[in-house]
C-alpha cells in the first residue's frame, strides 16, 4: 500500500529538495541512492561494499576518504532495515560545506520514504545530488486542461496539484453581428459563420498543441459565457482524444485568462480532489470566520501558537513560503532557555548573535542553540492537541490573500473567553 502523504510531508520534501538543490560538493563525493520496493536490503548494502572497495581508487586523498565515510554511513543505517518501505527508499549522503562556516565540512544525511514508488535503482557520487527523479514523483499525473471560450477570445490553461497556469490566450477575429436587412445582412452572416468556423479550428489546434503534445492532460473542461462552448464540443472540432477526455462543460461569466480563474470556482465537482480545490475550501472557511464578529479564528503566528499551546485549535493553516525558524537557547550552566523567531536567511546570524550574549541569569555565555522550521514546529505543537495541519500554497490567489494574514491562522475550537 502507497504511502498516504499530507501537505506537511510534501512541505518537507520540497524544502529538501531546495536545500539540496544549492549544495555543491568538493568533489565528487555526493551521494544519491534511489532503492526500489522490495529490493531486499542486503542486496544493496552488498552493492554498496563493492562501491567502498572501488571508492579505493579514488586519486584525492580527502575525496577518497569522504566517499569512504559516506559509504559505511549509509550502510550502518541501511542495516537497520529487515525490509524497506512499500514505497521503496531514497538517501542523500556526503560532506558538505557548513552553512555557519563554509571552510568547514560536514556530513549530512538524509533518509526519504517517497510519495510513489522508486522506479528504478541507482547509485551516484557526484558533485551535485541527483534530484530529478525524486522531482518527478512529486508532480501531479492528474493533470487538467481548460479551454475557456467565446467568440471573443479562447484561453487555455493547466490545473495542477496546488496552481492553475495560463499558458496562453489567443483572440478570434470574429466580427460583431451585422443588424441590417435584405441579403447584405445574409452575407455579412456567411461571413461571420465562417469567421466563426475557423476560430474554432484554431483553438481545436491550439488545444491539441498544448494539451496533447505538452501537457498530456488526462481531463478537460471547456468553459465560458453564452452558447460558444457548447458549438465548439458538439462541432467536429476538437481531437477525438480530448473529446473523450472532456468531463464537463461550466457557465462562467468570462472567456480568457479570467474565465480559466473562474472556472476553479464554477466547476468545484468537476475537479473534486485536486489539491488546488482543497486549498481553495480551506481558505475560504478561514475567511468565512474571519468575516465573522465572533469567528473562531485567530491569525498571525504569536495568535496562533498560543492557540496550540491552549490546546484550542482544531485546524493551522500555515502559507508553505512562511519563511520562518524557530531558534531556541538554552543556558548549559543553569538551564534558562530563551526563543525567538526569526526569517530564515537570517538564522545563522541571529544564531551567532544569541551564542555571545551573557545569560540574564547566571550572566555565562555557554549556550545549546536548536534551530527548528516553523512549520515543523506547528507540526509537532498540534500533534499534541490532536489538529490539523494544512500548508497551502502562495501561488494561487487564495494563497496569497492568505498570506497577507501573516501566513499562519488557527481554526478554533471553541470560542475564547
């Protein structure tokens, strides 16, 4: 059975993923191991031997030595395993400058149980980690494609996961209806039609460019003001493909760009299950409560931990590019811990600025500094309680009117005294 993940995994593999993404090696002694399902673990840990006896060969003592030391990490931990997840396994594995000191190395490690199955096995020592496929088992299969039509203009746009995308709008040239009589009328009408009739050959072509060739969607909504939607699908116009891959046809009151916008809104059942949508209810129920004189909702990020510490919170909400860690000291001498919150560019300064200043206490400068992200810590804080959380984007609209909150909110269990 595939792991089910949340929004809170998928904000920490993207996290990783971006991480990972900026780290270069001193060499090539960085280490991506993609082990599939069912691969039994002696297997690998047997394959990972003779990758430690060829490492021998390396010329660079310090590389030499780093591969080696990678190697038997990973092995160590591999060890653990009597069998690996149904999902299969990934590891990222090697020395890496330190973010506090970049003349210094460090070794990290990083172990992920993926969100589908590992399709392949593959070990690698490079420079770099090797991201791309982990990448592509966080995309969305399900994609959706909409055509939003009149006889104005027709917009075409992508639906996936957490963001819609306009990827282009095109116009008709079709001419305003001609209102006067006799058979000048009549011709300016032929005319017309065929305007009409090679628009919509136009925006078939359009459509099987984009969503075939490209995107290869798997669904298609056609929306828009008035009867062109309709006279576009019943016409034979549009690939039998996409014909077949049509799941409904919404009423909207634009075409274009913002018919597409419109569209999440006006075909909700139609795309049941897209996190898009999910978000999008989310948000919605956050300022619905809002809006209210009594809402049980409270925002902004003092708010809301205070809420959890309560144990008053049913649902967080909490924008995925919050950008914001939690750093706590704590005295080595007498125990006194102080927190703060701090943007996460900023973290290893306010991290060196916390480590010289004399407790207020025992006034010594020995201090344990634990650096957490945010999101992590809401994670754990509701945990506690028993609530939800939901990391949502920032790239739809939803998402950024969320923002502008401060990016974190509690839904409230009940309303406080």
């Amino acid at each position: 059975m595939q792991q089910q993940y949340d929004s809170v995994e998928i904000y920490r593999v993207k996290r990783l993923l971006n991480e990972l993404s900026n780290v270069t090696g001193r060499g090539t002694e960085l280490i991506s191991l993609y082990i599939p399902p069912k691969r039994p673990p002696y297997d690998v840990i047997n394959q990972l031997k003779d990758e430690y006896g060829t490492a021998s060969n390396i010329k660079s003592d310090q590389t030499r030595t780093h591969v080696q030391d990678a190697l038997v990490h990973i092995m160590q931990k591999l060890k653990l395993y009597k069998q690996f997840p149904d999902n299969g396994l990934i590891v990222f594995c090697g020395y890496v400058p330190s973010p506090e000191n970049p003349v210094n190395e460090e070794l990290i490690y990083y172990e992920i149980v993926p969100p589908k199955p590992v399709p392949t096995y593959l070990y690698r020592c490079d420079d770099h980690f090797h991201l791309d496929i982990l990448k592509s088992m966080l995309k969305e299969e399900d994609l959706i494609g909409v055509i939003s039509i009149d006889l104005s203009e027709a917009g075409f746009g992508i639906i996936e996961g957490d963001r819609v995308e306009v990827i282009e709008v095109i116009t008709s040239g079709v001419g305003s209806k001609h209102r006067q009589g006799g058979q000048s009328a009549r011709r300016f009408e032929r005319i017309r039609e065929n305007e009409i009739n090679d628009f919509f050959h136009r925006v078939a072509e359009h459509a099987k460019e984009i969503f075939i060739d490209t995107y290869k969607i798997k669904r298609l909504i056609i929306s828009g003001p008035g009867m062109a939607k309709e006279d576009f699908f019943k016409g034979d116009y549009l690939d039998y493909r996409l014909k077949q891959a049509t799941i409904g046809l919404v009423d909207t009151g634009y075409a274009g760009e913002e018919g597409i916008r419109e569209t999440l809104e006006r075909g909700e059942e139609l795309i049941e299950g897209v996190r898009l949508i999910e978000e999008k209810k989310i948000i919605d129920r956050f300022l619905a409560e809002v809006s209210k004189k009594d809402g049980l909702v409270v925002y902004g990020l003092q708010p809301s931990l205070q809420a959890l510490k309560e144990g008053n919170a049913d649902t967080v909400i909490i924008s995925e590019d919050i950008n914001t860690v939690r750093l706590e000291a704590a005295c080595k001498n007498c125990g006194y811990t102080v927190e703060k919150f701090v943007n996460s560019p900023d973290v290893y300064k306010e991290k060196a600025e916390v480590s010289q200043q004399a407790c207020p206490v025992c006034g010594k400068s020995l201090w344990n500094v634990t650096i957490q992200d945010v999101v992590d810590y809401v994670s754990d804080l509701a945990n506690q309680v028993g609530a939800k959380v939901e990391v949502v984007s920032s790239k739809s609209e939803a998402g950024v009117m969320f923002k502008n909150f401060g990016g974190i909110a509690v839904m409230l269990r009940y309303q406080r005294k």
